[in-house]
C-alpha cells in the first residue's frame, strides 16, 4: 500500500490556480470514481477555498496529477509549478496537520475538520475509500481531537468571517446604518452571518438561487431573502456584500458592480468574495469607491492574535509527530502481512507432511512414543533448515548481521 497527497494550497497557489482545479460537492462522487479509473486504488478529494487535495492509495502519484489536469481541462505544465505531492509519512503528517487546522490560513481554524470529514463521507459513499484511507482518516480526526483538547490552538482564533468584519468597520467604522447582503446560503455564509448581525446593522438579505432556501438562513438574522436573479436591479441598495456559493461562474460581474456604483453616487461599496471558484469578477476591484477583498487578501488580518497559538502549535506538532510514527508503525505490519501468510503456509505445510507420515507410522502399529519422537525431531529440523543453511553459508559482515537477527527472531538469550 502507498499513499500519496496531491495538491495545491493558500501557500504554494494563488486564488487564480486553486478556483481552476476546485471541486463542487455535487460532482464529487462522479469524478472520485473517475479517478479511480485511472490507476489510483482508494482515493478522497478534499477541495475547499483554501486547498484541493487527492488522498491517494497508489504506485503512480504523477497518475493522480495527469488526472488532476485532464479533469480540469488544464495543461498540466501551467499547475505543475503550484503542485506538492507528499508521499508515505509526509502524506500522513499533512493530512493530521491539516486536520488540526496546522496547516490553515487561519491557523487552529476548526471548520477545516468539518470540512474533511465530509469528504471523507463523500469518498466513502462513492466506494472509493479501502483499508488504507479509511484508517489514515479514522486516526487524523482521533489526532485533531487530540490536538484541540490538549492545546490552546484555537484560542483567539480569527476566523475569515471575524477578518470580514473587521475590514467592514475598519472602513465604515459603525455599521448600525449599514445593509448588509449576503449571496449564498452555505456554511460561510452563515457564520459571516452571525458575525455582522452581531454589529447590528440596519438590514440584512441574503440572496439566494433558490428564494427558500435563501429565506430559511435570513429568517434566523430577522433578514429577507431574495432571488440571485434580482442583484442586478438591488446590488447598489447594499453597503456590504458578502459571498459564498458554489457557483464556478461569476455572479456578479464587472458591468453589474459599475451600474450599482453609479446608482449609489460615489457611496463607497464593501465586497469580500470567499468563493473559489471566484463568485465576483477580479476587474471589479479597480473600481473606485469599490473595496473588494479574496479569501487571499484577508491573509494578514487573520495573523491577529497569532502569538498565542503560534506556542500551541509547537506543542501540536510534537503531538502529531509522535501520531505519525504510530501510523507508519501500523503500515509497515500491514505490508509484512503477505510474508507473515507465506511463513505461516510453509510452516502448515511441513507439518502436514511430518503429521501425515506418523499417521502412516501408526497405522502400520509403529511404537507411539517413537512415532512421536521422530515427529517432533522431524519438526525440529525441518523448521531450522533454512535458517540454519543460511548462517553456515554467510560470511564476514553478513554473517554477523544474520547471526544477531536469528538471536533476535528466536529470543536467544545466550
């Protein structure tokens, strides 16, 4: 068994590469299985704003980065510059650091676990999860666990939807005459949700691509809800903009963003864009009285607060180092396993044969006290010849390797 992560993430790829090889969870199962059509034993695909990242049981890693392309559509050579491919024990200390959100923008953030376990779920009911992925992630969320309950790593933890607030009063200052709008009705969208509504602004709307789904979040923030289909006619109405889907078109486009400013009169616009694939055009950023933000930009203020996770994350580190050298332990028995089955068979099968000659010996109405002695001294010797063979035969540094791995095999204490 080999195992292999492939992938690209906030530290190796900008946004303009990460939305290229993204994944929607609704086509996830389709190209899991797709994958393992090509060469790749047992997979998962973890694909999130921040990383796209293949788990992979296989012997041909640069298989899983072919796929990756062709999938995509891409020419391999334009992200091959942006690829990691982590194999063995490397592969199995990054997806424990990343569950324990070691390896996040936002460092000790606790949605990436969430996130992994859904795709793990996903993977497993796509079939593609065997015996070697199904215990690398059974023991990285058992490490995360540990690594929460045993560190402060996610003390004072500003999380993207916090850094979103921050950025709006840092250029409104209060935001209690501000409307806010926030477009899509997932995960991220919920917590930015609860963090400006927190600021008690003067509105919130969520738009959605379905109106009931989009009513069920804004209900929770006493919101409205309306149609993605309305922004066009409603974007200049807001203040702040919010956004999130899954969409892997823009949904809000240069010329649209242009009209609302017009139609604010020079009224500065908030934009933060946490979608990848991007949710609303880059050019619009050159806009003036128009302050847009990527999950990129709000790198730096997500650092706040840093110090006193950067200290837990040493002691998290030690934690998942020890976990890693458990884990190989674990996967070197398993590949022993075919040659523990072979001696166990060699070892049947001479005892079959010995037993069957004394059964032989006995039915003839041989001694049974003798037919047992030379059973046993049979067994004896058959089962000592070839190690026996191999030591008279060796020589010089060989031999003294041989003859202090029989002491150990057998326990020879003397």
């Amino acid at each position: 068994m080999q195992l292999f992560t492939v992938g690209v993430n906030h530290t190796t790829a900008p946004i303009s590469i990460r939305e290229n090889v993204a994944f929607q969870h609704e086509t996830l199962a389709h190209a899991l299985r797709d994958l393992t059509s090509h060469g790749v034993r047992e997979a998962a695909i973890l694909s999130t704003c921040n990383r796209t990242e293949l788990y992979c049981n296989t012997s041909h890693p640069e298989q899983a980065l072919a796929w990756l392309a062709q999938y995509h559509k891409l020419d391999r050579d334009n992200i091959q510059p942006y690829i990691y491919t982590l194999p063995s024990d490397e592969a199995v200390k990054h997806a424990f650091r990343v569950a324990s959100g070691l390896d996040s923008m936002v460092l000790g953030e606790p949605q990436i676990l969430g996130q992994m376990k859904q795709a793990v779920k996903i993977a497993e009911t796509a079939g593609t999860v065997g015996t070697l992925l199904h215990k690398l992630f059974q023991r990285t969320f058992a490490v995360a666990k540990e690594v929460r309950t045993s560190t402060d790593i996610g003390a004072s933890s500003l999380s993207m939807a916090a850094a979103s607030v921050r950025l709006a009063q840092r250029l409104f200052g209060n935001l209690q005459d501000k409307h806010v709008l926030f477009i899509g009705a997932g995960e991220m969208i919920t917590l930015c949700a609860e963090h400006f509504t927190a600021q008690k602004p003067a509105s919130i709307t969520v738009a959605n691509r379905t109106l009931e789904r989009g009513e069920e979040l804004a209900a929770l923030f006493n919101g409205q809800a309306i149609l993605l289909s309305e922004l066009p006619d409603r974007l200049h109405e807001f203040d702040i903009v919010i956004t999130s889907t899954a969409s892997q078109l823009p949904i809000v486009g240069l010329g649209m963003v242009e009209r609302a400013v017009k139609a604010r009169k020079r009224r500065p616009m908030f934009m933060v864009d946490l979608a990848v694939p991007r949710d609303i055009e880059p050019e619009v950023a050159k806009l003036d009285d128009v302050y847009l933000y990527t999950v990129d930009d709000l790198a730096q203020v997500v650092q706040e607060g840093l110090g006193n996770r950067q200290e837990a994350a040493l002691e998290a580190e030690v934690i998942i180092t020890e976990r890693v050298e458990h884990f190989m332990h674990w996967l070197k028995t398993r590949d022993a396993v075919p040659t523990i089955r072979a001696l166990r068979d060699q070892a049947e099968n001479l005892r079959l044969t010995e037993l069957e000659k004394a059964q032989k010996l006995l039915a003839k109405g041989e001694d049974p006290a003798a037919v047992i002695e030379a059973l046993s001294n049979a067994l004896t010797n058959k089962f000592l010849h070839a190690p026996s063979h191999a030591l008279n035969h060796s020589t010089g540094h060989e031999h003294e390797q041989l003859e202090t791995l029989l002491r150990q095999l057998y326990q020879i204490k003397t």
